[in-house]
C-alpha cells in the first residue's frame, strides 16, 4: 500500500483497480455503512442481508472504472446499494419494510426542524414504533429520501446522486415525504 | 457478518476472476447514450421539417376550394404521423439524456428544453434546405402507406363531381379558344369551356403547365358543357416557397373580388338603364319588363356563380 495512512475513497479507487487486494479496505470502510443502510431499506434477514451486501461490493468492483471522480464515491457507492437492494426486492417480489434501528427520536427532531408546519406536530412525544409504522406506510420514494437524508445524514447533492434525480427534485421529496408522514400520523393522535 | 464480508468478497473475486470493466466498455456505453440522444435530436428535426413543410403548405391559399369550412380543412389535412414522430422523438431523446452519466442532474425544462430546441434549429436549417419536400416526397413514392403531401393534394383537386380537376391542356378544341381539351390526372380528358376565366387564368392553362382547375357544368352529364372557373399552377412539383402560396392565395382573392365587382358593376348598369329607359340602345336586353334584382338572379346562374367556392365567398 501506498505511504498514504488513510488515503481518500478516490485513491483507494486508483489502487484497486491496480491491485485487487486494495479493493478490501474499500469493504472494509463500507460495510457498516452500507450493511446499516440496506437493513433500513428493510433487508431484515442477516443471511439475505450479507448476500445483498457481497452482490453489492462485487457489483463495485465490477463497475470501479464507471466511477466519475470528480463526483462522491460515497454517493455512488450508496447509489448501487440502493440498486441492489430494489432489484433484491423484486427478484422477491416484496415490498421494502423500513426498519428504521434505534434512531426514531433524533431524527423525529431533525425532521421537525426543516419544517414549521409540523414543528408544533412532532415537538411532542412521540411513540416510536408509531412513528416507525407510519414510515412504513409511506411511499417507497418518500421513505427512501426520508432515510438517506435523516439516517444517512447526507445531503442534498449525494441524495441526487444516489436517486439520480435534479437536487431540486430531492428538495422537494423531502418537503412531500414529510407533508405525508404527517398525514400518516394525524390518524394515531400523534 | 462483516469480518467475512471482506474476506468473502475477495474471494469471490479471485474465484470467479472478476475484473473492473474496462474504461473502453463504460466510455462506450456513455457514448451510446449521447449518440442514440444525437440520433433522436437530428430524427426529430427530420420530422419537424417535414411535419412543417407539410402543415406550412397545406393547401390553405385554396382551402375555401377544396373543404366547406376552416375547420374541416384543419383537421383533414393536419400531419398527425409527423406530430406523433416528432413528439416520440423528443421523449426518446429525453429519457436517453436522462440516462447519460449526468444526465439526472439536469432539471426537466433543461434535458426537454434542450431536446426540442436543437431538434427545432435543425429542423429549421434542414426546412431551409427544402429537405421537408424532398423526404415527404420521397416517402411517398417508396412506401405504399404513406400519402404525401403532393399525392394528397392531387387527390383533393382531382374530383370531377366537386367541380375539380388537375391535369395539362392537351390541344385546344376549336380555333378561337373558346374550348379546350384538358387531360387529367387519371388521363381522362374534357372539353372544357374557358370563355369565363380571367386573361391571366387562361394564359396559366394554354401554357400547357399542370394546373389545377374548378369547374362547373351545365348539364347533369359531367362530361358535357363543362366550364373552367379559375386555374391556379400546381406548385407541388417542387419545393415551393411561401411567397409563391401567398401569391396563390392573392390571385384567388382577386379572381373572387373580381367576380363580385363585376356582379355590382352590372347591377349598377341595369339601374342606370332601368331609370333612364330611352337611353337604352336597341342591341342591349329590354329592361323594361325587368328588374335590377332579376338581371342579377340570371347572373348568379351562370354556371361558375354557381360554382360552391364562389357562391360560398360571396355569402
């Protein structure tokens, strides 16, 4: 490996596609992230889950001379999870459940905190398996905008790479996506 | 899990061989998309420079000739397959802009706009060139489903029964031109009379140049006492300008206007006549028994008053 103690995900890139073995530190800054991400696009099954994850990085590897550079690998590397997952979905011919780990509260704040109309709505108490179900309820593209921008935590311009959508496009998903977990919630009294 | 994920990972990759594409393949897959968007645009300006050859010169100068109304003639001519190609191909270029490594990033108006406004410039450089005739043309003549402009117009004037007809003079039938044989398209010929054409009509048709003629008739046998109206060129030969239609549609105009002035022109005489009665010299008609408004009902029989075009213009 190369002087470079933590190189960039663009270097580690260039070393891959010299040398194979250099593609593991790839997986290994990944995984987690990617493993966590696709559990919440509802992949539950760790057997299924460590199947999509090894399709995932194969299919990485496979595509690393597509990578533009001067965009975020982190962004395409999610774009192809988030593929993966979808194609996953359909070779089962089942509808993603979001299971949104242990993080309900937190981003029930960050949520609130884009959106006045609904600040006074979820500066209350909210149950979070409620919450949970009504994420659930929503819309695939809904609940996949709400999940890499609150989960994720990553911003517009990566979520438009990801979803391959303008950044406004994003921008305004996230203001329906609320506006319909909002509605969804209204019916539990929350 | 993730301590195999690695492991498993790279095994895989050595077990199976699986190496990166090469930038070749992905270079090539990002051009097909820019070259199929190229495609579509250069298409869709083809079909837009046909699409306004066709709608630019739908016989709209002589449409009064040819339809009852307007409308009618609107929706009859209209080039719904060029609308349909252009439009197909405008969203054929957009979704494959939209699937180009960037494409995503750009807004709607931008990846449509940009489709449509580049097929538009092409088209109109290409219309400019006289490529809309010239394909609509070709089309028609190799493919038996499609009608081209200059076939549907020939079919629209060559209609005996509706007082048309398109074809060449083929010899004058007596010496003092009074009558004409006239072939047309379908290689029928008729005699037909042209006493009541204009100079400028007449020199058009002893020209021998295909021309298209509304007639009317006499009798209930077609082919008999058949009278030419009016005689416009047939410009579909070529590709025509638009200067040449609205000099089509003016000389129409007039011949019409014509035959209204010549119309009041005679009412006022027979007034002139009627009021002063001792004045009237012995070769004109005796108008003493007779009205303004009779003289001008037997006018308005005259078989090319009576023609539908002009009876229509002139209510």
């Amino acid at each position: 490996m190369p002087e470079y103690s933590d190189p960039t995900d663009n270097e580690l890139v260039a070393y891959s596609l010299r040398e194979r073995a250099f593609f593991g530190n790839l997986v290994e800054r990944y995984e987690k992230r990617l493993e966590r991400y696709i559990t919440r696009l509802g992949v539950l099954d760790p057997d299924d889950r460590a199947d999509v994850l090894q399709e995932i990085f194969i299919k990485v590897y496979r595509n690393l001379n597509s990578f533009d550079q001067s965009l975020s690998f982190s962004a395409w590397i999610y774009r192809i999870a988030h593929n993966e997952a979808i194609s996953w979905y359909r070779k089962r011919q089942s509808r993603p459940e979001g299971y949104l780990v242990s993080e309900g509260d937190d981003i029930v704040k960050l949520i609130a905190s884009d959106d006045e109309d609904a600040e006074g709505l979820f500066d209350k108490q909210i149950n979070k398996k409620l919450l949970l179900r009504a994420l659930e309820q929503l819309d695939d593209k809904y609940r996949e905008v709400l999940i890499l921008r609150y989960f994720e935590h990553l911003e517009y311009e990566d979520i438009s790479d990801i979803l391959q959508v303008p950044t406004g496009t994003v921008g305004t998903l996230v203001h329906r996506a609320k506006k319909q977990l909002k509605q969804k919630l209204e019916p539990l009294n929350i | 899990m993730n301590n195999k994920i690695k492991e498993s990972v790279l095994e895989r990759l050595e077990r199976e061989g699986i190496t990166p594409r090469s930038r070749l393949y992905w270079l090539s897959y990002e051009y097909a998309f820019w070259g199929a968007w190229l495609l579509s645009v250069v298409l869709g300006a083809v079909a837009l420079a046909v699409l306004s050859f066709t709608s630019l010169y739908i016989g709209y100068s002589l449409y009064e000739a040819t339809h009852q109304s307007f409308l009618t003639f609107f929706f009859d001519t209209l080039p719904y397959l060029w609308f349909l190609a252009f439009a197909g191909l405008t969203i054929v270029a957009y979704f494959n802009l939209r699937n180009t490594k960037r494409g995503y990033k750009y807004p709607l108006y931008l990846v449509v706009g940009s489709s449509f406004g580049f097929s538009v410039v092409g088209a109109v450089v290409l219309h400019s060139l006289g490529a809309g005739f010239y394909l609509d043309h070709y089309m028609g003549q190799h493919l038996k489903s499609y009608q081209s402009r200059a076939e549907f117009e020939a079919q629209m004037w060559q209609n005996p029964l509706e007082g048309r007809l398109l074809g060449v003079l083929k010899a004058p039938s007596d010496d003092d031109l009074k009558q004409v044989l006239f072939t047309d398209v379908n290689n029928e010929d008729w005699d037909v009379t042209i006493t009541e054409l204009r100079t400028r009509d007449a020199e058009l048709l002893l020209s021998g140049h295909k021309v298209r003629m509304l007639v009317a008739t006499t009798t209930e046998e077609l082919r008999d006492g058949m009278i030419a109206c009016a005689v416009f060129p047939w410009i579909l030969d070529a590709a025509p300008g638009v200067e040449r239609w609205r000099a089509e549609r003016k000389n129409f105009i007039e011949d019409v206007e014509e035959r209204r002035a010549k119309l009041q022109e005679l009412v006022k005489d027979i007034k002139e006549v009627v009021k002063d009665d001792d004045s009237v010299s012995p070769p004109r008609p005796n108008f003493s028994t007779t009205t303004a408004e009779d003289v001008v009902r037997v006018a308005e029989q005259s078989p090319c008053s009576n023609h539908p075009v002009f009876r229509r213009e002139r209510n």
